[in-house]
C-alpha cells in the first residue's frame, strides 16, 4: 500500500513539474489567461465571460425598452 502511494505520489509531482516546466525555464512568463474571454476562438464566435456580458447588460441603455 505504501508503495503505491509513493508511486502515485511521484507521477502526480512529475505531472506537476512538467505543467511548469516552461514557468520554471523561462524568465518572465506567465500562465495565460482562464477566463473565457481570453480564448481567441471563443470571442471569435461571439461568447465572452458571464461578468463582462453582465457589465455590459447593466448598462443603461437609451434605446431600450422598460420592462414590467
């Protein structure tokens, strides 16, 4: 049971280790950006990040009509 804990343990180190690799390796980088936004596929299709589309909507708008 210990072995395979030590050896689970290790892949999961590894694994971490080559996620970072080019974080580690090269001096001022940085992981890119999770939001949805940030994705050039997905603003291509016109989908953006709920809190943007929230902003936006919150605007006041002068041509809209009032809801009731």
């Amino acid at each position: 049971m210990l072995k395979l804990s030590l050896i689970t343990l290790g892949f999961v180190a590894l694994s971490v280790l080559f996620l970072c690799v080019k974080m580690l390796l090269k001096p001022g980088s940085k992981f890119g950006s999770t939001h949805i936004g940030g994705s050039k596929a997905m603003r291509d299709r016109g989908i953006h990040c709920v809190q943007s589309m929230d902003a936006f909507d919150r605007q006041e708008k002068p041509h809209a009509r009032e809801r009731i």
